[in-house]
C-alpha cells in the first residue's frame, strides 16, 4: 500500500491529497523502537504502513500493560493528536515497520478546514471507540478461560487456520492484554486442553474448535467479526 491508497486519504481530492503529502515523510524503525512515551505531547499523527505498534499503559508504581496493539493502515491515537493532550500510552514497536508521519499541527489544521478528511478521522476514532468497548466487555463480563478461549478463536480465524493459533508475541504480553498474570495464563491455558486444545509452544492446536467454543462463548458484540460466523462490525 502506498501512503495515497491509505483509507484516511483515498476520500480527499487530489489537491488536498498532495497537500498533506507534502508535509508528510516515511519513516522505518527496527524492531525495539520506542515511538514515545505515556505522557508525552504528540509531534506526528503517526499512521502504520507496515508491521505493527503495541500500545501500552503504565501505573505510577512501574506496572505495566499491553492495551493494544495497531495494525495497518490504523492511526495511532488520533484522539490524542487532534485534541493536542498527552498520550496516555506508550508506543512500542515488536517487529520492522514502517509509518507514515503527519506534523501534528497540519494535520489538526487540515482536519478542522476539510470535511473528507474530518469524516476519516471521525470513522477511526469510532473504530478505535468499539474496538475498546469490546476489550472492556470482555475484561468485566468474563472469566479469564471464556477471555483466553474466545482469543485463541478468533486469533485462528484472523490467521486463517482454524486447526491452529500461533500466538503472536510473548505469553506474559497476551497476558496482561487480557487481563490476567502471566501464570494464570499458563494455568488456564493448561486448564483448557481438556476442551480441545493441545499446547506446543507458541503453536496452540484447535482439535476441537467445536468443544472450546461451547466453554468459551463468543459473542459477535464482543468478538467482532473474526470468528466464524460472526457478521461485520
């Protein structure tokens, strides 16, 4: 995908277009990178072209968790760019990936003189909005066998093996996304091969898909449209 072909751009007319552009630059960073720290004032609305970006917050003692992680081609908090606040998060980069950066103040001003774009923009932020509301639902209405189940789910569909999960990052970071200590995660991992699932390594295998989702329960209100049957959100 090249920067024009990005959704929050294809609406805006061509003058519009090289306007924005003109005030843009890629920008590739290793994996390890941080692109900045809970607190800071946002210099860039930061788009990811590739790879990904893991977003997390941090309590005043130094505890740390995994949010979210942004894919592409989402905006990393816009909300935070277009209202000028501190981010409430950290931005770290698990993997090679690249980012398109806007100035902050341009892109505030653009947003502000052009309906196409402000459109865009609203429609990420409703996105990031429900996808937020799902993870909270989840976290308050389930327990961490139904939180644990549905994921590994809903991770196979997205990765198109519905006989396998392989679980992206490190257990103590799918961990503390779903809410849960590192060693909860492995005991209810465990707890869950008398379900139908069976545990090697970083590879999960889904014998019987049929068997977990009877104990874990999706839901299309929270599991979105991954898995299976559900209907787009």
């Amino acid at each position: 995908m090249t920067p024009e072909e990005l959704p929050i751009l294809r609406g805006l007319a061509d003058g519009r277009r090289r306007q924005i552009m003109e005030n843009t630059l890629l920008h590739t960073v290793p994996a390890g990178s941080v692109l900045f720290e809970q607190g800071d004032t946002p210099n860039f609305q930061i788009v990811v072209m590739s790879g990904s970006v893991q977003l997390f917050g941090r309590s005043t003692s130094g505890r740390e968790v995994l949010v979210e992680v942004v894919s592409p081609p989402d905006l990393i908090i816009p909300a935070a760019v277009v209202t000028g606040a501190p981010y409430l998060m950290r931005a770290r980069v698990p993997e090679p990936s690249t980012f398109l950066l806007i100035p902050a103040r341009a892109f505030r001003d653009l947003v502000a003189s052009d309906l196409a774009l402000a459109n865009s923009v609203i429609g990420s932020l409703a996105t990031q909005f429900r996808r937020m509301v799902r993870q909270i639902k989840s976290l308050k209405l389930r327990s961490a066998a139904q939180r644990i189940g549905c994921y590994l789910l809903t991770l196979s569909e997205r990765q198109g093996t519905p006989e396998k999960a392989v679980l992206p990052y490190e257990k103590n970071l799918i961990a503390s996304e779903l809410g849960i200590t590192r060693e909860s995660f492995s005991r209810v991992l465990a707890s869950l091969e008398k379900h139908g699932i069976r545990i090697d390594g970083q590879t999960i295998w889904i014998d019987d898909a049929k068997q977990l989702a009877k104990e874990c329960v999706p839901d299309p209100l929270i599991d979105g449209h991954e898995f299976g049957l559900m209907s787009r959100d």
